[in-house]
C-alpha cells in the first residue's frame, strides 16, 4: 500500500511540475511590446533610418533576448526604399508562443527559403550576439525576431571570436 501512494505522491509531483514549467516557458515572463517604428540598417553605409509601422503585435520578455517577436505591417513609403536596406542572409526566426497565432514560424520559413519574402537586417547587436531581423514581403507584411549572430555563438560557446566582431563588454 506504501507502494502505491509514493508512486501517486511521485506522479502528482512530475505533472504538477511539469504544467508549471509548460506555464513559465510560453506565458509567464512574455509582455506585450509598444513598438510604433522600427530601425533598417542601410547597405552599404551600414547607418539605420527609422520605418513607421502599422498594425502592430509584438511580445517580448526581459528574461532573454531571443523572445522578441512582432508582426507588423510596414507603410509604402519604406517598401519604396528596400533595395537600399541590408539583406541578412541567415534568417531563421525562431518559435513564437503558440498563442501568439500572427507569427507562424513555419510559412515564414518555407517563405524564406522560396523567395516569397526576404531577410533584411534591421539592427546588429541589439545586445551584444543578437541581430534584430526583419522577413519583409511584397505587399508589406512582415515579421521581425531576434537572432544569434557569429559573434554572439562564438561568444556564448566560449569560442575566440572572429576578427570582425565588436568587443565584449568584459573586454
């Protein structure tokens, strides 16, 4: 009989833990963002211009870097300039929260890798190893997400770091 209630003693504990940490992974730390425009860096000159926005959802959390995600709309006039913004050959965005429903990570992908829509760069190091990233569509939909950079693998790995980076703050 001990048997019995130790192995339901036991199993109680592993469920509730596990809805609890399921709970702080994808609701708990997230907030909503106020975001009303966003930074494109410029090919070439590297220098950033502001791009106003419309119909704006984004989240964040100030547990880690990697959380930020928005969907937005951006007007014609910044679609006018995009052969002039820096394309950012590596975009992979990262899971959103499922009930973050506007940013399905799998069709911004499969859009990605088809040409649909493409990647620019919207501010390197935001936090030192992390690109702000903004997948842009013709029609001006787009999504942005924060994404390790080089840099930022090869510090967090406790790699050297490439030549090119930018020096760490404990440097």
């Amino acid at each position: 009989m001990k048997g019995n209630i130790f192995v339901i003693l036991l199993l109680s504990f592993t469920l509730l833990f596990g809805a609890t940490l399921w709970y702080f992974q994808n609701y708990a730390y997230y907030e909503r963002n106020d975001v009303n425009d966003m930074t494109i860096t410029l090919m070439g000159t590297g220098s950033k211009i502001n791009v106003e926005l419309d119909e704006i959802k984004s989240i964040n959390s100030s547990t880690s870097p990697l959380k930020f995600r928005s969907c937005l709309r951006i007007n014609s006039q910044a679609l006018e300039t995009i052969k002039n913004y820096q394309p950012y050959s590596e975009g992979i965005p990262l899971r959103a929260p499922n009930w973050f429903k506007c940013f399905d990570v799998k069709n911004i992908t499969n859009d990605l890798q088809s040409g649909k829509a493409m990647a620019y760069l919207s501010e390197a190091n935001i936090e030192y190893g992390i690109d702000r990233v903004l997948a842009i569509y013709p029609n001006g939909e787009a999504y942005a997400w924060h994404q390790i950079n080089i840099c930022g693998s090869a510090a967090f790995s406790g790699e050297v770091l490439p030549k090119n980076c930018p020096p760490t703050k404990s440097e």
